[in-house]
C-alpha cells in the first residue's frame, strides 16, 4: 500500500488481484510482477522519492534492505509510531465491530457453566472453548505486534499456574504445554476451591475485544473474593476519571494508589516482574495504542478502545462494550 502526501491511496498487489478487487473498497489497486513493478507504480503516481515512511518496528532487515536499494536515494523514516496513533481512534464501522468481538466474549463466558467441571486439565477445557469460539467465526488468530510473541485465543490458567511468569508483555504469563510455546494453560488439572482464569480475546473480521473472568469451582478462600472487590474499586475508580483529555498515565497512577492503599503493591500487575501498565487500546492488534500506563505520552479520546473489561471512550466518559458480569463466578 502507497500513501502519498497528496492523493489517493494505491494498492499494489501481486497475488491474488481478482481477490483484491473483490475485498478492498479502494479506488486504485493495480497487478505488479513484484518489487521493480511497485517501484514503477509508485513513481508513476508521485514521481522518484525524496523520503519514504515505512513501519520499522514490524519490518524484517532483510526486506528494509529490498527497499532500501529499490528506492535509493530516498530517505527512510519510521512512521510506526504515527500509524499507531491513527489507528488509536476507532471509526463507527470499526467500533460495530469490536462491540461484535465483545458479544462474541460475552457468548463465551456464558458457556463455562456448561463447560467447567473438576478434573478437566487446562487444555482440555480451553479446547472446548476455542471450538464455541470457532463456530460462531472467531478467525482463530489474536494479531499482536509485539517482536516474537504470538497469542492463541489467551490465557486460560488454574490455581499455581496463575504465578507462573513467562515472557509475556501481559502481567500473567502461565506455563504452556512445553517450552516452545511457554504461556497460557498446560496439562495442569483443574481442582475444587482454587481461581480459573479465562483471559480470551474474540475476534470477529479482524477486530478484537478482550476480557478476563475469574471461575471458582466450589467456594473461594476469602482472600480472593477481597482482593477481587479492591480490583473493581480501581476498575471503577478508572472509568469515573476516564473522560476525554485525562491523561492515560494519571489513570495509571490513581490504579496504583489504590492497590498500594489496600496492602497490595506487591503483585499488583504481575509477580514477580510487574508490567507498568493497567490497560491498553485494542483493534486489529491485541497491543494498540493507547497504554494506561507509567510515562504514557496520550490523553484519551472519543473512539478510543481498551482495557481488560473492553470500553470505549465516549463524550460522557467510559462506555463498557463486555456485559458478562464482572463477579466472582462460583459454580458448585
């Protein structure tokens, strides 16, 4: 895809066309045989470059360097982070969507009474899930920018897997089935008495919407159920301050606060390695901007999406898009 400073937009593609022009709503997509074909389209509608924005975050050295010697002379400059911040505010078709991938969560949480049972190990149990997933048009894959980190649907965790750390950016990590994909659940069996965490993302045509719930079977430790309350407090404590123009980080800090008040500073997103955020946008990837998080650079705005229950930023302040209850669900 070219985006010149002034025009339209161009596609260029080399396979499959005829799909292209079935799916893209775009005015100008044209056939190219490969790199020197788009490098004659570009310069067909704009002439030679003098500068050139590419997502360096994402791009692979070796295909930097294609382009690189195909367009020389031009400049190269990182435009990531300006995508990012586009696509930080969410248009109405978008927002349809994503309030879509949410009904889909909410669908999901549903089924756990009829799915959760003592003795099921934690993949079992996330495999029955996933298959609801798939039947109601989950494409199966969680899109995430994050270099070398991959998501299948989530995280599903039982009990001690909670605490187990892994390299994920997220404050849970858990152990996997091997250490080729060391997060989320493992052969762990679910027992009585102890917290089952369902953190899944829906997808639905590419948008997402993420939502953790916390299952007991049988009645939990009061310890969960206190430490449970404090979380909505901060949850509650957000979307009262979340308006338009309040800075992500001021979210970030009034969270903390209220952790450190209640004697829970120590685990508070994340142990043993806490990750320094309370939310994050979502769209077409699991990890958009913005961050609620320590030195986070943005202020909210209407059309923004995120956080672990997923809202959007409205004119009136923090519109919650999952429905399925936020308590404790205890089953006997």
């Amino acid at each position: 895809m070219f985006v010149p400073t002034v025009g339209k937009p161009k596609l260029m593609v080399r396979k499959s066309f005829e799909r292209a022009t079935e799916e893209s709503t775009l005015d100008q997509i044209i056939p190219i045989n490969g790199f020197s074909g788009l490098k004659k389209a570009v310069e067909e509608v704009h002439g030679p470059l003098k500068c050139l924005g590419m997502e360096l975050d994402v791009l692979p050295v070796n295909l930097f360097r294609i382009y690189e010697q195909l367009f020389a002379g031009a400049e190269i400059k990182d435009c990531s982070v300006l995508i990012k911040e586009v696509r930080m505010l969410t248009s109405s078709y978008e927002l349809d969507l994503i309030r879509q991938a949410a009904r889909l969560n909410d669908a999901m949480f549903a089924q756990v009474r009829q799915i959760l049972r003592e003795g099921l190990t934690e993949a079992e149990f996330a495999g029955q899930l996933e298959a609801f997933y798939r039947k109601h048009g989950h494409q199966g894959l969680v899109r995430i920018r994050t270099f070398n980190h991959e998501i299948f649907y989530g995280h599903i965790m039982s009990g001690t897997n909670l605490a187990v750390p892994s390299a994920s950016v997220g404050p849970t990590g858990g152990p996997g089935l091997n250490p080729s994909f060391p997060s989320g659940g493992g052969l762990k069996v679910i027992k009585r008495h102890e917290p089952v965490s369902v953190d899944y993302v829906a997808v639905i045509e590419g948008y997402l919407a993420d939502v953790t719930r916390l299952f007991f079977i049988g009645e939990p430790l009061e310890k969960f159920v206190k430490i449970h309350a404090v979380a909505l407090s901060i949850q509650q404590a957000i979307v009262s301050a979340g308006v338009p123009g309040t800075a992500t980080e001021a979210l970030y800090d009034i969270a903390v606060r209220i952790a450190q008040d209640a004697g829970l500073e120590e685990g508070f997103m994340g142990y043993p390695q806490p990750v320094p955020f309370v939310g994050h946008g979502i769209g077409l990837e699991l990890d958009e901007l913005p961050l609620l998080g320590r030195k986070s650079p943005h202020a909210l705005e209407e059309g923004m999406a995120g956080v672990e229950n997923s809202f959007v930023v409205t004119s009136k302040g923090l519109e919650k898009l999952s429905l399925f209850d936020d308590e404790i669900q205890v089953f006997p």
